[in-house]
C-alpha cells in the first residue's frame, strides 16, 4: 500500500521561501504521477501543482504560478515542491497526492485523479 509523508512545512514571513518535501513508498515511484494540494482553514481543498510520471510536464494553478516549482527524484522517490514569494494567503495545510496514472507524459489534476493521500504539512506565512 502506498504511503506519503510530507515535510518541510512551517512558518515563514511573507516574502520569504519554503521548500516542501514528500515521500513515497509501497510503490513503484515512476508508475505514479504526482501532486501538491492545499486547504486554508474554512474552505475547500485546491489544487496547487502537478507533475507527469516521468517529470517531463507540470501544471500550477493561477494564483502560485511563477512563485511556486513542482519537481521529483524518481531515484528518490521524492516530490518536491519549492514556494517563493510566499504570501499571508498562501497559509494552509499542504497536502501530498499520488496516482496510478495511466500515461506517463500527461498532468492529471484533479482530486479525483488520486487516490493516495499524505497526512499533511502546515505552512504560515505571517505578514
């Protein structure tokens, strides 16, 4: 069974950068594409960014384009996801995700397109 335990969350003042970690194991890591999602307390989960099985392509949403980078280490088994120019919104619990994606070149990114789930990191950005 596949498992994903994230670090690197913490606090961080506005402006400043944080690079989130997850890893995978009880799976071929290269079989799975890969995601970053992200709650703030009240509201629904939302997707950030994704990453195809091989790392060839990648997707983020709107609203952290150009500040945040979604990478992996297949030899690693790890996905990272480097945030810069952090924002007061930008507060969440971040969540990992990995499916069993058929293609290996295309993003998935929806919720739906997971099916495994990390436990969570907390990132505060104070302002």
């Amino acid at each position: 069974q596949v498992q994903l335990v994230e670090f690197g969350g913490g606090l961080v003042q506005a402006g400043g950068s944080l690079r989130l970690s997850c890893v995978l194991s009880g799976g071929t890591f290269s079989s799975y594409g890969m995601g970053w999602f992200r709650q703030a307390p009240g509201k629904e989960r939302d997707f950030v960014a994704a990453i195809s099985r091989r790392g060839g392509n990648t997707k983020s949403a709107d609203s952290v384009k150009g500040r945040f980078t979604i990478s992996r280490d297949n030899a690693k088994t790890t996905v990272y996801l480097q945030m810069n120019s952090l924002k007061p919104e930008d507060t969440a619990v971040y969540y990992c995700a990995a499916g069993a994606h058929v293609y290996y070149s295309t993003v998935y990114y929806r919720e739906s397109d997971f099916n495994s789930w990390g436990q969570g990191t907390q990132v505060t950005v104070s302002s």
